[in-house]
C-alpha cells in the first residue's frame, strides 16, 4: 500500500507502523483529534422515491416498552425490519412532520412536529404523539380515538402544497428527539478530551453509548451543547478549552467523560433546533472548494424585526446580514456596519422613488452590526442568513 500527502510518498511498511503506533482506524487512540463522534450506526435506512418514503429492510428502531424486571430501568425493545416499509402517507400540506414505526413493525405513523411531546402525563388528546417519560412509553394518539404504541421518531419530513413528501430533512441516526426529550442510541462512540499528554498531544478518554439514553428538558429557551457519556445525554452549558483540551461547565469546573456532540435549541422547554456533528473526517487540500463554500451564504435564515435607524444587533451565529427597503424619494440610502469586524461597511443609494436599497455584509457569532437607513418606504428584507459552515436548521 502507498499513501500520496501534499506530494510526498509514503512507503507501505511505514503506513503500517504509522497506523499501528500513532492511531488505529476507529481513531479511539488518536492523539491528534478529541471532542468528536467517531461512530455512528447507520440503522435507519431511509429513501424517498416521487413522493413515497420507503424504510429499508435491515432497518433497525427502538421502541420504549416501560421497564426491566428491576422497575427502575428503562427497557427500549429493538425492531429489526424483515421486509422493506412503504406505506402510502397523506398528511398535511406544507407542514414538517415526525416519521414513528408501529411497534409491531407493520407500519409508519407520522405526526405534525407541533403535535408531539413529552413529558410526565400524557394529556390524551386526539391526533397527538406523547413520550410518557414516567410509564417510558410512546403512545400514537388517532384522531377518532384509539391509541398505539410507536418507535421513538426516525425522520424528520417535510411535504409540499400537494400533501406529498418533499424532503427528507433529518434521519435520526444515532440521535433523535420528541417534544422536550432528546435520545442517544447505542453504538454511538466518540472521544472526550481529557487535558494533555506530557509530550503537549490532545489526551482522551473513549464514549460508548451501550444502551438507549434519554434526557428532557421542562423549561427554558436556550441553545446548549450536546454532551454525551457512556450512560447519558445531556445539553450542558459546557465549552472547549482548547489550551487545556477539556471540557469545561459555565461555573468553570472542568468536565470529566463528556463529549460535546452537537447543539439543541429548546423554546419554552421544546426542541426547536437539533443538530449533531457527523463522524470525524479529516480535510486537506483537495478538500479547498468544500472549506471556502463554508463561508459562504446558505439557504437557511431568520428574519429580523428591524428597529429605528442606527440601532444595534448583535449576529447569532456566523453569516451574512442582508437588508432592503425601498426609497420614497431620489437620494435615500441604507447601509450597514460591523462594528465589531473592524468597521467593515456596506452603503446603496436609491437614484429614485420606490427603488430598492440593498445591503449586505459578513458578520461572525457574537459580532454587533448597526443598520442606518434614510428610505421611507417599506422594509421589504431584513434577514439573517447562516453561512453553510453554520448546524443551525
């Protein structure tokens, strides 16, 4: 075997030793990355084909069934399809939507995202999904009445003004969540820092989810980080230090076995953002047009309510601001300023009435950004938008 870097051959025999001594494959004694998942299970394998979601055969879900014969341990029933899924869905239109597998594996069960939760007790409202925490059991709730027992929720879809599916969104590999409970499931592996060796390389202790794990949230509007342990998920307020190469909670303790995995965004106690970090994979240069495309614009944003002219904002995450409204006379002009990025400027003037000035500048989390503007007429944008390097949904 030869290995081609940045120009320079590597001979076999050194390939070998250098993957013996320095990092096996599965990167859990790896002394140059931490803070990362390294495995994933792929159990769910899902696709859309014109409008029909087929669940392959092989397929593996996890169903909450109450608890072992301790009566304190949460039991999560594994459901191995035999057969490919695919029944028809008529849901509604341009509405996003949790995909369930019925218990017995005979079918798909799906759900408005506003219509489930979680929690301690179950309401029993018609038309809903319930993860009861307390009897660890997820109960589909028909509109006419009747009830079922579901898998924890496997995709997140979206349909169109049709009713048909659209997208695919998010498959919940690995990591999913309903209402106010975010799950780990087994077989997920990652490394969590743990300070440095005496030679200055990153120190790290191995994570192994070896059994469904649960964590709900009852309150709040926050985004966390995602931390996971071998028996625990957890949104924490913890950050990387990357001088010390540890984990470290907002009162400043240092963390122990935890490896931040993603992000969650809770409002009013319920997820509304849920994003996890895919497996590690190494970058290099051939790998240039995938790293600049970072920075750049995507297609996910947030509007922004626009205040009186010269008022402060402060950038969410890393992006782009864009801004128009349009002129009621000949020389109005809007612009846009990050004061914190060293004053960079964007300024458009309108040669007449009813024209649209449009501004746009870069802007990174946390920066303070003024919009000034002159125009009388309407607002017709005033948006964030993430650059493509950003998790946020």
């Amino acid at each position: 075997m030869t290995i081609r870097t940045g120009g320079n051959i590597i001979a076999g025999s050194f390939t070998e030793e250098l993957l013996q001594t320095k990092a096996n494959l599965n990167l859990d004694n790896s002394t140059a990355i931490t803070n990362c998942i390294t495995n994933i299970p792929q159990d769910i394998k899902l696709e859309l084909n014109n409008g029909t979601l087929t669940l392959k055969a092989g397929s593996k879900v996890y169903v909450p069934n109450g608890f072992e014969a301790d009566g304190t341990t949460p039991k999560f029933d594994e459901l191995v399809l035999s057969s490919d899924l695919s029944p028809a869905l008529s849901t509604a239109k341009s509405q996003t939507c949790l995909l369930y597998v019925r218990n017995d594996g005979s079918t798909f069960d799906f759900r408005l995202t506003s219509l489930c939760s979680s929690g301690s007790s179950d309401p029993g409202t018609n038309a809903t999904h319930y993860y009861n925490i307390t009897t660890n059991k997820l109960i589909c709730h028909f509109g006419g009445g009747g009830t079922a027992e579901d898998s924890f929720p496997i995709a997140l879809f979206t349909t169109n003004s049709s009713g048909v599916v659209s997208s695919i969104d998010q498959v919940f590999n690995g990591f999913g969540y309903i209402g106010s409970t975010v799950f780990a499931l087994p077989g997920v592996k990652g490394l969590s820092p743990n300070y440095r060796n005496t030679d200055g390389t990153l120190k790290n202790s191995n994570v192994s989810i070896g059994s469904v794990v649960t964590h709900t949230q009852t309150s709040g509007t926050v985004t966390l980080n995602i931390s996971i342990g071998n028996t625990y998920i957890n949104p924490t307020g913890a950050t990387y230090d990357s001088v010390r190469n540890i984990n470290v909670f907002s009162n400043g303790n240092d963390t122990m076995n935890r490896c931040l995995c993603g992000t969650v965004s809770y409002n009013n106690g319920v997820v509304k953002t849920f994003n996890i970090k895919t497996v590690f994979h190494a970058l290099d240069y051939n790998d240039s047009s995938t790293i600049s495309g970072w920075s750049m614009p995507s297609s996910k944003y947030i509007d922004l309510t626009l205040g009186a002219s010269h008022s402060n904002y402060t950038a969410p995450a890393n992006g782009w601001v864009f801004f128009a409204k349009a002129s009621g006379s000949s020389g109005q002009f809007n612009s846009i300023t990050n004061s914190t990025g060293g004053g960079l400027r964007s300024d458009c003037g309108a040669a007449n009435s009813n024209q649209w000035a449009t501004v746009n500048c870069p802007v990174k989390k946390g920066d303070i950004f003024s919009i000034e503007y002159t125009t009388s007429g309407e607002t017709k944008i005033f948006r964030f938008i993430y650059a493509e390097g950003e998790g946020e949904n």
